[in-house]
C-alpha cells in the first residue's frame, strides 16, 4: 500500500494518552493490566503514527473526570498530529448545554468533535435511553457533535433505541461494540450490529479488535469475521479505522494493527479503502487534516 491509495494521508480515529502524575487512570488494574501502568503521551506515538503515514487523529476520552476534556484540547491546541478530541460530561447532569459551550469557548475549543461516556461500565443495560442520558444525548447533537458509543454486545439494543429516538445525532460505535472475539460467538453480537447499521445517523470504528481476541494467539483470519460483518453492515463510507492506541499494545503493535486494517479491507476499492482510513473520519468529525508532505522533486535535465 502507498500514500497514494488512501490520498491525503491516514486518519487514526481512536487513541488515548495519559499522565499518571496527573492523574490515575483506576481502569488500569490487575497484572494483565500492567504494561499499560506508565505514561502514554502524543511524543511517545507520533513517530509511530507518522512511520505508519498516519497524518491526522483523533484523540478520545479515558475517565469520567472533567478536568481531562480540556486539557486534551490543550493538547490538540499545541499539536499538529491531534485534529479531534472526543471529550466527556456528564451526560445526566442538567447544564450539559452549557459545559459544551464552555469547552468551545476555552483553548483549543474548535477541536472538540464529540463525547464519550464508559456506558459499558453502567450496571443497566439500559443506560443509554434513561430520561436524564436522552436529554444529555439531545445537548450534544444540539451543539452539533458526535457521540461516541463505548458498549457491550448486551448493551447494543439501548444504542440502537437511543439512535431511533435522536435521528438528529450521529452516534459512533466504538470498537464494533465488544463482540466475543475470544470465543469466536457471532450470534448475537452480528444481529444487533445489522440492527445498528440501519440506521443513517449511525457509524463504526474499525478498532479494538486485538485486545477482543486472545492476546498471544489472534490472527487476521480470526478478526475478519468481526470486520466483514461490520464492512457490510455499515459498508465502508459508514466505518473508520482506529488504533486504540495504546490499549492497543497489549496484543499488537501500532503498525501491526494498521497492518490488520489494511489486510481486512483488501477487497476494497481504492476509494473504499480510502473512506475507512480517511475519508469517513475526516466526514463524521469534520475534522481539517493537514495533506502530506511532498517529497522534493529532482531537477529536470537539461
């Protein structure tokens, strides 16, 4: 694959960074954990991104504290890698209209694109089309963002009811929303995937596989069961690729989880290709990209 196959450089729509002096990330528990237990920051991953011709991302939410949000827009401020920021706010609360506000207003404010929360977290099932989460959900797609799903496959039938009811916002599905890649179960992760995709207002991310799957034993042919259901499903100018870096790291490294997108799309079109590493991100996020650079050309000979 070359530049030229996904045009003006590749999107990677979901990674994280974190400082622990800053603060602790309390998801980071048990040994299996431990690697991830060290600071992950934007130098630590722009000369892999870059080395993998990655030009823009999108950097997400981690916790559910709300000093994170503006600092990653801080952050996106300073850099020339990061050109989105999915944040988070409580979506219950009842000012969510006017802490988004604020978060556009503050440094770095014209990156924020969308909001997260870890509903996969929630107790009930049905989180997601509580009264005080509809009213959060209807703040955001009244300031014209997306909302990040992050669910489990018994979470799915809330995200698609909540998706019926608000048809006026865009909501992401975050890594294919958990299927059982361990066990190889596609029943019924698969139906309520299709359920999803029929909905216009809705979009997958092509991420998170890997740590799905056995960590020391996936293999390609293991995940694309997951990515063609979803590649039909949503079809490819409806699916983004995201690292998840450095999540990530625990199964695969960047540039083999790029490497797994590449080959899971490989019966794309060029411009098929192009809307999952590029073009669905740049859409879905309205994210300005800068193009990559062009190498100096020789002279011609006289």
């Amino acid at each position: 694959m070359t530049r030229a196959d996904h045009g003006p450089g590749i999107v990677d729509a979901h990674h994280h960074v974190w400082d622990l002096s800053v603060r602790d990330q309390d998801w980071i528990a048990g040994p299996e954990l431990s690697p991830l237990r060290r600071n992950f920051s934007l130098a630590d991953l722009t000369p892999e991104a870059r080395a993998a011709g990655v030009t823009a991302t999108v950097l997400v939410q981690t916790i559910t504290v709300p000093e994170e949000t503006p600092e990653f827009l801080a952050l996106a401020a300073r850099s020339d890698l990061v050109a989105g920021v999915v944040g988070w706010t409580d979506l219950t609360a009842p000012d969510v209209a006017d802490t988004l506000a604020g978060l556009r207003a503050g440094l770095g404010g014209e990156h924020l694109v969308g909001m997260r929360h870890q509903v996969q977290g929630e107790p009930y099932p049905r989180w997601l089309v509580r009264p005080e989460a509809l009213r959060g959900l209807t703040a955001i797609a009244e300031a014209g963002l997306v909302y990040d799903l992050l669910v489990k496959p018994h979470q799915l039938a809330a995200a698609v009811e909540a998706a019926q009811r608000l048809p006026g916002l865009t909501f992401v599905l975050d890594h294919l929303g958990k299927p059982p890649i361990a066990s190889g179960e596609l029943a019924p992760w698969a139906e309520q995937i299709r359920r999803l995709a029929a909905l216009p207002n809705t979009v997958c991310k092509l991420s998170g596989l890997v740590t799905e799957a056995d960590w020391d034993s996936w293999t390609v042919d293991e995940l694309r069961p997951y990515a063609d259901t979803v590649l039909d499903a949503f079809g490819p100018a409806r699916l983004m690729f995201g690292s998840d870096w450095p999540v990530c790291r625990l199964a695969a490294t960047y540039a083999e989880v790029l490497a797994t997108a590449v080959d899971m799309t490989a019966e794309l079109s060029p411009a098929e290709r192009r809307d999952v590493l590029t073009g669905t991100a740049v859409r879905t996020y309205g994210l300005t990209i800068p193009a990559p650079p062009v190498p100096p050309q020789e002279p011609p000979c006289a």
